[in-house]
C-alpha cells in the first residue's frame, strides 16, 4: 500500500447495505480506501486492525449504540476523527456525541459530497493543531517567539508588540525563509494593512522583496 493511499483510509460503519455502498462509492472517487463494518463489535475490530485516518459512525447499530462504541473507540484511539451520522435531527443527540469525543455530527439523508468534504477538513485541522503545538516555540539567534503565551523576547529582553505585529511576525517566522505576498500576509491577518518592514524590534529578521512582499529571514545582513 502506497504512502498516499495509507493516508486516506475512512472506516465506515453503517448496517444499512444500500448507504454503506453510497458512501463508499463517494469516497473512492475521492481517492479514499474504504474499511466497512456493518456493526459495533466488528467496527472495533477495525480500527485496531486496519488503523483508519476517519471513522463515519451511524449511531443505530444492530449489536451496540453507536455513542458506546465511540466511546470505546476514543479509548483505543484518542486521535482519529470521528463522524456520527443518524437520521435523528435532535439537538440533543448531536450535542451528546460532541461530549462523549465524537468531532462532528451529520444528519441522514446524507448530502454526500458535504460529507466527504467534512472527512477531508478534520484530518487537515488535526494536522494544523498537531504543527502549532510542535511549533509553538521559534527561535531564531537572539529572537524567541513563544507562540502559546504570545511573548517575543530579542536577546533575552521581552519585545513589546501590539497584536497584530505578534500575528504578522509568527506568521513570517513560522514561514521562514519563504516569499509571502502582501496579499497572503493581509489575508492572514484578517485584512488589516501594517507597514511590517519599518519596526525597529525586527530590522534585519523580517525582508521586503520588492514587487512581490516579504521574506523572514535568520540571516545576519551583510
């Protein structure tokens, strides 16, 4: 099995045969490999044997509530996305899989190419979640970042800087050595236009490339 194709694996657990074939069909023409269960004990033994990237999850099964087999999937896996689906529309029923650690919650009937779309978002926001964490300290020379107290020390003494300096710098750090655009900087920072390249905390860290935006950058200037 090839790396792409290991890292798109959705199991989907659904009794029902005619929905369980509609949502694979779905997701093989979105490039997933599909692992189904038609119950609550098998679907267990799937995540154990064949390690899913996203669980679809009805909440009716033949042998077990689908909110206990949740359950006990989060004990065997802390981390992978899981989707409930069910044709109860009840506010209640979606806010208890949210509780007991499902990460969305979708209605029957299915709108499938939303569903898919919601498979794809989960694993990618696990991704962001798992790098910021990795990253939530930068350091470059004499320039520390800390991301999650939003602190930025230059040679040991802590920078004051407003919040939006702190976003725009941690974001061109966090892409060091890469040209970003003025208009991927701004959109970034939720529109809001700065003059980045004038701060007095920052002069040699952070580069105008003209025509194009700016560049951080951990060399010394010449």
């Amino acid at each position: 099995m090839g790396v792409a194709e290991s890292s798109r694996k959705v199991l989907v657990v659904e009794p029902d045969n005619l929905t369980r074939r509609e949502i694979r069909v779905a997701c093989e023409q979105d490039g997933y490999l599909v692992v189904e269960a038609d119950a609550g004990s098998e679907a267990l033994r799937q995540v154990e044997s064949s390690r899913p990237n996203v669980v679809l999850l009805e909440v009716t099964l033949p042998d077990a509530a689908g909110f206990d087999v949740c359950r006990e999937l989060r004990k065997m896996d802390p981390g992978v996305p899981v989707i409930m689906m069910s044709t109860r529309s009840d506010e209640i029923d979606a806010v208890v899989a949210l509780e007991i650690g499902a990460d969305d919650y979708v209605t029957k009937p299915l709108r499938l190419r939303e569903l898919v779309a919601r498979m794809a978002a989960h694993p990618r926001r696990a991704r962001l979640e798992n790098a910021e964490a990795i990253r939530s300290r930068l350091e470059f020379r004499d320039l520390t970042i800390d991301v999650n107290e939003r602190r930025t020390y230059k040679a040991g003494k802590e920078v004051e800087l407003t919040h939006t300096e702190f976003d725009l710098l941690t974001f061109l750090a966090s892409n060091a050595g890469k040209v970003l655009s003025r208009e991927k900087i701004l959109n970034s920072i939720w529109g809001y236009e700065y003059p980045i390249e004038t701060q007095p905390s920052r002069p040699y860290y952070i580069l105008a490339v003209p025509g194009i935006g700016y560049r951080f950058t951990n060399a010394r200037p010449a």
